[in-house]
C-alpha cells in the first residue's frame, strides 16, 4: 500500500512538469489592446497581452481592475 502512494505521488509530482515555479513582478496598469471590438484583449505595463480576450468564467469583456492569472508565464485577464 505505502509504495502505491509513493509511486502515485512520484507520477504526480512528475506530471506537473518541468517549469519551476517564479515570483513575477506585478503587472501594473492594464489597457485595452483595440478597445472598438466587442472583446478587446488587455495590454500590461509589463508589455505582455493577455491570452484570453473574454471573462473566463461569465464570458463578458475583461476588466482592467483585475490583476492577470499568469499559467506557463502567459497572462489570462478575469473581469
């Protein structure tokens, strides 16, 4: 039983991948890329661009209050 659980984790653990967890700075100010369109994506003060261009969860425009998610060191806005 006990080197079942080993094992389990040990397959877990290798699955989560290779990528080491970071500390990234805050993403500062956030504005719309093309603020015309329905869904505009967002743009950081860091440069980078969200990946998503809709609400995740309520699919309604992304709001720029809401700090990034940052999955693999890409951005996803919430609103």
């Amino acid at each position: 039983m006990r080197r079942t659980a080993i094992a389990l984790a040990a397959l877990t653990l290798a699955g989560c991948g290779a990528r080491p967890a970071e500390v990234l700075p805050p993403a500062g100010k956030a504005d719309y890329v093309d603020a015309s369109v329905e869904h505009p994506r967002l743009k950081f003060s860091d440069g980078s661009v969200s990946e998503n261009e809709a609400c995740p969860v309520t699919k309604r425009k992304l709001s720029v209050w809401f700090p990034p998610v940052y999955v693999n060191g890409k951005p996803f806005g919430f609103c």
